[in-house]
C-alpha cells in the first residue's frame, strides 16, 4: 500500500511536468491570444496511464503549482493571478478529461476501440464546454471582451482549435494502450497499482 501510494505521487509529479512541458512548447505560437498548447494530450495521457483518480490529481497538482507561483501555465505564466485568466478554465478541463480518459480507458483491463473513440470525443467535448464557457464568463465579466464579443463568437474562435485538438487527441489514444504495455513490463505491476 505504501509503495502504491509512494508510486502515485510519483506519477502526479511527473505528469504535472509534463503539463508543464506540454504548456510551454508551442505556448508562443497563438490564435486569437488563446496559446496552442501540447497539455490535452498529457491531460489524456495521464487519465489513460494512470486511472481516473491519480490522473486527476495530477491534474489537479498541476494547478496548485501554477498557482502556488510556479511558472508552469503557457507562456511561462503562474500565479494566483492566473484563476482571472480567460484560459484557465481550459486548465480546469484538464481534470476532467483525465478523469474521463481513466475511466473509460486506464481504469480498464481490456480497453475495445469503443473505449477509445468514446474517450476521445468526451474529453474533447469536456474541454470544450468547461473551458470555453469559462472564458467567456472571464471575457465579459472581469476581463475585456472585444467589441461585439457574444456566446456565439467565443465559439467560432475554438472552431479554428478543433482540428488540431482531434490529431492531438487520436496521437494520445494510440499512444495509451502501447505506453501501458510498456509501463507493465518496466513496473512489473498492472494498472491497478497505479489507480
């Protein structure tokens, strides 16, 4: 138990790295001001290599660091400022799309094609909804909104983000089942010591 424990911490910290990485490799390439980040498949990864809870609390662990003043959001930002940021509610997303990922693929031993479409399309549609309607909130309450911004605009922006998100999302899910094969030959352990 302690081991399993010892190992889940290990594999949150990690995977807040890799958040980290994953935030800041093409965070200064931008569309509209939103950065094009590498952090949906890590946030993927990390439900699909880990199981839905220790996925999460990576996820989560990752935010608390953000915020605790780590530089680690995109474009080397950090800070309680940051909870104010248009894009934080993509970050919020993150947790539930590692959270999704695991339950519909890490927390399984056989995992069917079926799992991974569906896991692919919810966390998709996860950061979607959580993560635009959150920066529309940020944009018309407390940060400016552009001129004749509306419901309907803070949509179209994410369209030009869709294609990108679903190579991402389908290069994270061919990933996962041949990165848990390798896990368990280098542990010696199945999934389940990691959930």
């Amino acid at each position: 138990m302690v081991q399993s424990k010892t190992k889940n911490l290990v594999y949150c910290a990690l995977f807040a790295a890799l958040m980290a990485v994953g935030a800041n490799v093409t965070s200064f390439l931008t569309i509209g001001g939103v950065p094009i980040t590498l952090q949906l498949m890590f946030a993927i990864l990390a439900g699909g290599l880990l199981g839905s809870r220790v996925g999460a609390l990576a996820m989560l662990s990752y935010i608390f660091i953000g915020l605790a003043g780590a530089p680690v959001f995109a474009q080397l930002k950090g800070g309680p400022s940051h909870l104010l940021s248009p894009t934080f509610g993509f970050i919020v997303s993150f947790i539930v799309v590692a959270f999704i990922t695991g339950k519909l693929i890490g927390d399984h031993e056989h995992v069917t094609r079926k799992h991974l479409i569906s896991a692919g399309f919810l966390s998709i549609l996860a950061n979607y909804i959580i993560g635009t309607n959150l920066m529309y909130l940020a944009l018309k309450v407390w940060a400016e909104a552009p001129t004749g911004f509306n419901y309907g605009m803070a949509w179209m922006w994410m369209v030009s983000y869709l294609p990108i998100d679903i190579v991402v999302t389908i290069i994270s899910l061919a990933l996962v089942p041949k990165l848990q094969k390798a896990l368990k030959k280098t542990i010696g352990t199945g999934k389940q010591s990691l959930s």
